[in-house]
C-alpha cells in the first residue's frame, strides 16, 4: 500500500506540474491548422483535445487534494523514514559518515612516522630514479636506501645479541653455519651413519642400475663394491644395454625392470626392502660413498623435516 501510495502522489504531482505549465503555456492556442473536411487529421480535433486537456486537469486537482489530505493523516508508528520524508514532501537526510582523510603523500625521511612509510617513500623514490635517472633523483633514492641499511643493520645487530642471552633462540646451536661447528657436525653424523649402516644393510638391498658402455657407471660399480664389502651389503647388479662390468661379472637383465620403474639415467641406485619388496630411489648419476650412506640413513632413519 505505501508504494502504490507512493507512485499515485508522485504522479499526481507531476500530472498537476504538467498541467499547469500547459495552461499557462504560450503553445496554448487555436490550432492553426485548417480541418480538411475531406480527409481530417488528429490537427483538427480540437473538441477532443479541449476535452483531454480538461480531463486531465481535474484528476491531476484530485489528486492533489488527496495528496494534501494524507499529509494531515497520522502517520503509522512502524513506518519507516523514508515514508515520512515522503509523505511530507521533503528529501531523507543521508546518514553521516565519518569521511576517511586522504593519506598524506610521503615526500621525504621527516614524513615518514613507520616502517610501512618508510618501505612506502623507498619504492617511491626507486620508481622515479629507474624511470628518470636524474644525478638528483638516484641521489634521493640512495640517501633513503642508506636510511633502511642502517635501521636494518640495527635489528641484525640486536637480534645477534639477543640470541647470545637466550640460547633457545639460537638455531645455530642444533644447526651450526660456522665451518668450525659444521665440521663437528659432519664427523658426528658420520660415526653415527656408519654404524646405522649396519642395521640397513640386514634389512635393505641396493638395485643398482648400470650400462656397461657408460663410463660414470663404471666409477659407481666401484663405490658400491667397497660398500657391499664393508657393510654386508646386498647389491643386485641390473644391465640395461645386456653387458656388464668388471666388479659385477654376474648381473641380471634389468630392461623390464628400469623400464617399469622408469629408470631413464644411469647410474640409477634404488633401495629396497628385503621383506616386503618396498623400494625407493637412492639416486641418480654419479655419487660418492658418503652422499649413498647418507641419503640411505635419511630414508630409513629420518622423517621429512627432522635433518635439516
């Protein structure tokens, strides 16, 4: 009902403006047009349009007088603003809205009051030294650069020390960087590795696939002897061109195999268990004996995440 009420006074309104501008119009006249008696057109009909126009003068008179008659009536509680504002023929008020002030733009080191300014005025100051490399605009770009060397050369400075009073903020203490400390490090996981060996080397087997035209694999068959040797190790030597080499004078054909297992790089080192068959890839290439330990202990011995 409020929205038919609406558009009826709405339209009242402009009937009755419309109306008005008509009567009190300069067009407002006799036609000029002289009715051909022959064939009459719609210039000639002025009893019809004297009619319409006096028509259309009376509905738009009341409904304006109903117009004028609901703004007396008392207007229903739950009615919303707009319906009053409506109905009393005046425009609803905006809310006010607390209007955001425009961010200040960052023109030099006294503005800046954050390190987001200051990342802000540095990207400022690179953009126009890359597009118009003037002496004076590299010139402002550096001395804001210098600014964010010397703060970041602060925090690194404070963090060091800070890590020197809180040794459970130390990562190099369980993960040394120094050559010194990498060295221990190094040595310790060796003995370590070297006697896990031991235990793999009863449960796990090395596939090692090989051509016998390949000079790297060569090399390699030698590593993998020296191991087989000190540790127990079981190897399966697995040809993937029918020859074989000098330290593995007894090998299988392994086409089938290296084909299935995708097997495109030679030397191609798996592990595998010796119960349930499970393999993995050691490596690829060449590789030294201490790099074939280490990535076997890290398979058997070690979850993803707990070396490094």
């Amino acid at each position: 009902m409020i929205n038919k009420f609406l558009l009826s006074s709405l339209l009242g309104g402009f009937l009755l403006v419309g109306s008005s501008a008509y009567a009190t119009s300069s067009f407002n006249y006799p036609s000029v047009w002289q009715c051909d008696q022959v064939k009459k057109n719609w210039y000639c009909d002025e009893e019809i349009l004297k009619k319409q126009r006096q028509e259309a003068i009376a509905k738009a008179q009341e409904e304006k007088a109903q117009f004028e008659k609901s703004k007396n009536q008392k207007v229903p509680p739950m009615a919303s603003e707009a319906y009053k504002a409506n109905a009393s023929n005046e425009p609803t008020e905006a809310p006010k809205t607390a209007a955001t002030p425009p961010k200040k733009k960052l023109e030099s080191l006294e503005d800046v009051k954050s390190a987001e300014d200051l990342r802000e005025l540095l990207k400022a100051k690179e953009d126009k030294a890359i597009m118009m490399p003037t002496e004076e605009n590299v010139k402002d770009y550096l001395e804001v650069w210098q600014v964010t060397q010397e703060k970041a050369s602060m925090f690194a400075d404070q963090w060091q020390r800070v890590v020197w009073k809180n040794p459970k903020l130390d990562y190099s203490i369980e993960h040394p960087t120094s050559t010194f400390g990498l060295n221990i490090k190094k040595e310790e996981k060796a003995v370590l590795k070297d006697s896990a060996m031991q235990d793999i080397a009863q449960k796990h087997g090395i596939i090692f696939f090989f051509r016998s035209d390949c000079p790297y694999c060569h090399a390699t068959s030698k590593v993998i002897k020296e191991m087989e040797q000190r540790y127990g190790l079981e190897v399966v030597a697995a040809t993937l061109d029918g020859g074989g080499l000098p330290e593995y004078p007894n090998y299988r054909d392994g086409r089938k195999l290296g084909k299935e297992w995708g097997v495109d790089v030679v030397p191609a080192l798996f592990i595998a268990d010796k119960e349930t068959a499970e393999h993995a890839p050691i490596g690829f290439g060449a590789m030294s004996m201490s790099e074939i330990v280490d990535r076997m202990y890290q398979l058997t011995n070690v979850s993803v995440g707990e070396g490094f």
